[in-house]
C-alpha cells in the first residue's frame, strides 16, 4: 500500500506576503522530507481563498520537483470545473517533464466554489462543466491532435497540445465525496479513484466503492485497473495523547470556521472523539495505533492501493509536520505491508 501526504498550503493566520513566502519555503521542505523518508506521493489541493496558498499547485510541485528524487507528485484535487482542461494537462505534462515522470493528476469538482465567480462560471453548470471538462483531459490525455466539440470551450479542430508528458499515459485519478453517479462513472472510465474520507464512518463508503467497481467491471476493466486510494484527515505523533493535544485545537478552530460558513455545529471533544475512534475518519495517533488503524479501513472498504494524509488543516508548527512526516515514513509505512 502506498502512503502519501495531502496539503491545503495553508496561510499563516494574518500572515503577510513574507509570511506567505516563509511557509512557501516550509511546505517545500515538507515536501522534500517525506521523498527522503520514502513516502510514496505527496499532494497539492487547489482553492482561491485567503486562507490557502495553492492557486496554483503546478507551480509549487514543480518547485518541488527539483528538491525531490522518488517521491510522486500530484494534485489533490484539481478543480477541473473551473480550469481549461488544456491548460491543465500542460502544465501537468510539464511537471511530468520536470519530475522525470513523477506526475499525476487527481481532478475533481472541489469542495469549495468560489472558483466559479472567480472564473466568470455559472454555479448552476457545477456537473454539465465538469463532465464535459474531464471528457475533453482524457482525450488530451490519449490523442496528440485534438478534434473536439463541447458547449463551454471553443472547438479544437486537430491542434496538438504540448507538451507531451514523459509517462506514456499521465495517470489521472477521480476524487470524489460522496455522490453515488461520481463513483459509478468513475469506474465507467476506468479512472483510478481518489475518496477524500473526513467525517462520519469510514466503512460506510462501502457500498460506493462496490458501485465503482461493479461499474468498472461491466466496463471490461480488471481490479487491477481500477485502484482506489483514501484521503483522510490525521495526524500522527510519537505517543497518542501527544498526537490529540497538538492537533485538536487548530482541527476544532478549522472545522469550526468552516462550519460557520456552512451550516455545521461548532466541533466538540466529543465530536473528535468520536471520529478519532475506532471505525471514524480521522487518523490520528501513535504510528502504531494509525497503522493498525489504515488496515481496518483497507480491509472494510474491499482493498486500498494508496492512503494519504492531510495534516496542516491543524495550524501545527512546522517542526511537528517535519516530525509526523518523518513517522509516517519510518514506523508507519512498514507496518501497512
């Protein structure tokens, strides 16, 4: 199983563009360590908010890509609705070129949809644009020269788009939350699946997955074509009661923030609690404990080839994400087999 980290580039709260710069610099470091501890993929997510420092993930993986020799380097997710899907597959060929074929693609509609204003979009078109937009990638993706009609482009008409990606084929993997259609059409195309998993029940995505691979089936591809892979919220430290006072507070402060915008209750001790136990989403304790924790999921869900972590949601000191990082690689990873 391979395993991996998810990252948000979070701004520091208030922070000027030094501060900005700084945790640039930190995230870059971030990355770099977990090539030197042998995890397998590191992530960037895509928002276009004050709070967040990747509106434009390429450019900071490819920043990465120099720093790095192994590890795979990805989105987490693209927002495909909001972005040109030509644009998109340049600039993921070009990191492809960079990284010596360490690219890949995670697309999805995202969480967030202040993208649409942003972009000119009309929110109403949410699905329409993003079905459209992922037809049109994997083409890019297969053909050199594009012939191509769709309702929010203009029509190719046999252009190549360049540059062509080291990888033969780019992988490109769907993220999904929770939509049933998102999960059958997924194994419909054959598309890896990225589950980004961040509350509730982790098992409970069961019946989702058998959709996707039953889709995937009836869609001649084998098991072995259509991997699955967990995004989940964790943290890990060197004891368990280390590894919940240090993240509970900045988890509480994020999902709290969030909640407001959305309608959630403020998150309670009990609330974590719950979801820190045994069947919940969140990853978060001593190497062991999460290990033990990540074959529970695999094994509940009917198989994983990938998990990975979100940590800097917690507004943790850089120190400590070096730290979990170095975790993750050297005590947890081993025991996933």
């Amino acid at each position: 199983m391979q395993l991996g980290i998810d990252s948000f580039a979070a701004a520091p709260t208030g922070g000027t563009p030094s501060d900005n710069a700084a945790a640039l610099g930190q995230l870059l470091d971030r990355i770099a360590r977990a090539d030197e501890v042998g995890l397998d993929f590191f992530g960037l997510g895509e928002h276009h908010r004050r709070e967040f420092l990747d509106s434009a993930p390429a450019v900071i993986l490819g920043a990465a890509a120099a720093r790095t020799a192994r590890i795979r380097l990805g989105s987490a997710v693209a927002v495909l609705s909001a972005a040109d899907p030509v644009r998109v597959f340049q600039q993921f060929a070009t990191l492809d070129l960079l990284s010596q074929g360490r690219a890949e693609l995670v697309v999805g509609r995202g969480s967030f949809t202040e993208a649409f204003p942003l972009f000119g979009l009309n929110l109403n078109d949410y699905d329409e644009l993003f079905e459209e937009k992922l037809g049109l990638l994997l083409q890019i993706r297969d053909q050199e020269q594009v012939q191509w009609q769709g309702q929010f482009r203009p029509t190719l008409t046999g252009q190549g788009i360049y540059p062509r990606p080291l990888q033969a084929k780019l992988p490109i993997w769907r993220g999904v939350g929770g939509t049933p259609e998102s999960f059958v059409r997924a194994g419909a195309l054959g598309l890896p699946l990225m589950v980004a998993i961040i509350g509730g029940e982790t098992h409970r995505f069961r019946p989702l997955l058998d959709l996707y691979r039953e889709a995937g089936r009836r869609a001649g591809f084998t098991p072995e074509q259509l991997p699955v892979g967990l995004h989940s919220l964790g943290y890990v430290a060197d004891t368990t009661e280390q590894a919940v006072a240090e993240y509970y507070p900045g988890y509480a402060r994020t999902f709290t923030r969030i909640g407001r915008e959305r309608g959630w209750p403020p998150v309670t001790p009990a609330h974590f609690d719950a979801l820190r136990g045994p069947r919940g989403a969140l990853l978060v304790g001593n190497p062991e404990e999460v290990a033990a924790k990540i074959l529970r999921h695999a094994e509940a869900l009917g198989g994983l080839s990938r998990v990975t972590f979100q940590m800097d949601n917690a507004d943790l000191a850089p120190e400590k994400l070096l730290h979990a990082i170095e975790l993750l690689g050297q005590r947890v990873k081993p025991l996933l087999g």
